[in-house]
C-alpha cells in the first residue's frame, strides 16, 4: 500500500507539479524506482530503535541510515540476481545504469529522517541560485526532495482517503 501512495504522489508531482520539465528520462526512471525500492523489506522499526537495540541491521550498517541501506542493499541484490530476472536495467547503456543506481542511492539515502534538514538546507541555498540548472547534482536533488514528499503524500488526502491510508498502512508496517 505504502509503494502505491508513494507512485502516486511522484506521478502527481511529475504531471501536476511539473516537476518532470526540469528533469531527463532517466532521472523519472529512477525517481519511481526510488519510489518502489525505498522501503523495500521494512522490519517496522524506526532507525533510532533499531541502532538502540543492536538490531543485526545496525550492526551491519555501522548504525548510518540503517534501514536506507537495507533497503537499497536488498533491492539491488534482488535486481541483480541472474536467477531472479529482475533486472530492469539490464538492456539500458552502462552510462544509464550508473546515473539511475546513483540516483537511487543519493534518493533512498535521504529519506532517512535524520537527514531531513540537511537536504533542506541544500535545497534552500540552491534556490537563491540559478536553480534547477541541468546538472546531475540538481536533478538529484529534484528527485530526493520528490521521494521526500512522495514518501508523505497520504497527508495531503482528503480527511476520509488519509484515514482509510493509513489503515493500510499500519495493517502493512505493523502486521
């Protein structure tokens, strides 16, 4: 459910907002593969929790955005697994596939909170500037500042929608 309000709110953003016009192709491939991946296999627990009680996870991930890593580390694992056939990047020019893995990884790494005011900092001072300019740095910041929003779109729902939501969702995280 989550996957799905996430998409949603990405494809929302891209038509509605417009935010499609300052990015290429590829950073929309990858601003909705973020979209699929960014959670992929949550335990439910928050960092702070999961770094709190030496969780296996943290352990592995040195206790930096733990469940980001996890979850960027699981889906690549599956993508790239020959037997699985998962790999959706697999006909794209070798160039593409760095650019859209390394956007994946800078968007999925900023959803941890602890970030959050990091990448606004970011994207205010670029705003004083000649932004968004065609560099990678900027579409990735249009892509990470997305999955952000994306990633809470459920609270801009109609009161009734937003309950129904989460309902879902804590039937989903929470099992």
């Amino acid at each position: 459910m989550h996957v799905l309000d996430s998409m949603q709110g990405m494809h929302y953003m891209m038509k509605v907002g417009k935010i499609k016009k300052d990015l290429q192709t590829i950073d929309m491939f990858s601003s909705f593969v973020s979209c699929i991946i960014h959670d992929f296999e949550h335990p439910g627990y928050s960092n702070a929790f999961v770094i709190r009680t030496k969780h296996p996870l943290a352990i592995r991930y040195s206790d930096y955005s733990v469940l980001e890593n996890h979850h960027l580390a699981a889906s690549f694992t599956l993508m790239y697994d020959p037997a699985k056939k998962c790999n959706i990047m697999e006909n794209m020019p070798l160039e593409l596939q760095k650019d859209a893995r390394r956007s994946m990884i800078n968007a999925v790494l900023n959803t941890d909170m602890s970030k959050h005011f990091t990448l606004l900092t970011e994207l205010k001072t670029k705003l004083g500037t000649n932004f968004p300019s065609q560099s990678i740095e900027d579409r990735n910041l249009i892509v990470s500042c997305s999955l952000r929003i994306a990633n809470q779109f459920k609270v801009v729902r109609e009161r009734s929608l937003f309950f129904k939501w989460m309902e879902h969702m804590f039937d989903e995280f929470y099992k």
